[in-house]
C-alpha cells in the first residue's frame, strides 16, 4: 500500500499493488524485480490510506481495513 499524500499530517488516498513473490521480470536497466499481478490504479479503486493498517493475507484474498470501520476484500473469482 503506498499513500499519495504525507499520510502523516493528513488522512490520503492510497494505492495498492500485489506482487507475485516467486516470479520475476527485468526493468528497464535489465534488473530483476518483483511482478505486479494486480493494481489499484488499472480499476479506478480508490480509498483512503490505511496509516499503520496493514493488509491481511488469508485462503488466497486480501483483506484491507479502511478508516470507516470497513474491511475491503480482494481476490481472483472463484476463490
């Protein structure tokens, strides 16, 4: 999860990515770096960053607390 705005002076909207940990691919200098297997940002998702909440990994989803009292969930269809 990364803010867009100092999410220490102020509550930001955020950005979340996953990676996939067992698979990489080369940057542009030819270095190797984590593939992105999903982002925020491609599906207009927006919500406020969750300063010092971290998100959860659990049977394949992700679960995301939000400053509402929300949890938002993500996962491939099907699981």
């Amino acid at each position: 999860m990364i803010p867009y705005g100092d999410a220490n002076a102020q509550i930001t909207t955020g950005r979340f990515l996953c990676y996939d940990p067992e698979n990489f691919v080369a940057d542009q200098y030819g270095k190797p770096q984590l593939k992105v297997l999903w982002d925020s940002q491609q599906w207009n998702i927006t919500f406020s960053h969750p300063k010092f909440n971290v998100p959860v990994v659990s049977g394949g989803k992700i679960f995301v607390p939000t400053y509402d009292g929300r949890v938002d969930v993500y996962g491939l269809a099907g699981t």
